[in-house]
C-alpha cells in the first residue's frame, strides 16, 4: 500500500466518523453534566485543561463519552461532548 492509499483509507475513516456524530447524542439534563461542543484544534486535553485547569484529566472526558468515541486522539470538529463535573 502506498502513501497515497494510506491517506485516502485515513480520509475515508475520518468521514466515516464524522458522519457517523453528525447527530449529536441526546444529553440528559443534569446538574453534574455540561457539555462541550468541539471546535478546531481541540484535543481531549485542552478541554479538560478549560475545565478542570489540568490536561491530564481528559480520561474524565472520554470515559462519559465512551458511545460517541472509540479513541481519546479521534474526536471531531461539531462533536457535543458531556463534560463531567
């Protein structure tokens, strides 16, 4: 496989989730859960550095969000996350 296979088989996973969270999941409104919508640039770890002031936290954020994300590296631009408090 070639370099340009590769990219268009990453190009093609990457579509593939973000259609699959073109659909936000429904978030039960609580008032220990806030949510997060992702924008450009943003990893696990600057989130959890914007709400908990330590990057290291993410695992927070990916564990409450483990229906919508299989990887703590792969979220997506438009993704709504559930931040735990």
């Amino acid at each position: 496989m070639n370099i340009f296979e590769k990219v268009k088989n990453i190009g093609s996973e990457l579509l593939n989730d973000v259609q699959k969270n073109d659909t936000p999941t429904p978030v039960t409104k609580s008032e220990n859960v806030r949510t997060y919508t992702v924008k450009e640039g943003d990893t696990l770890s600057s989130i959890a550095k914007e709400f908990y002031h330590q990057p290291s936290q993410y695992m927070r954020i990916f564990e409450e969000n483990k229906e919508q994300l299989t990887n703590p590296d792969n979220i997506a631009i438009g993704q709504v996350l559930r931040i735990p408090e």
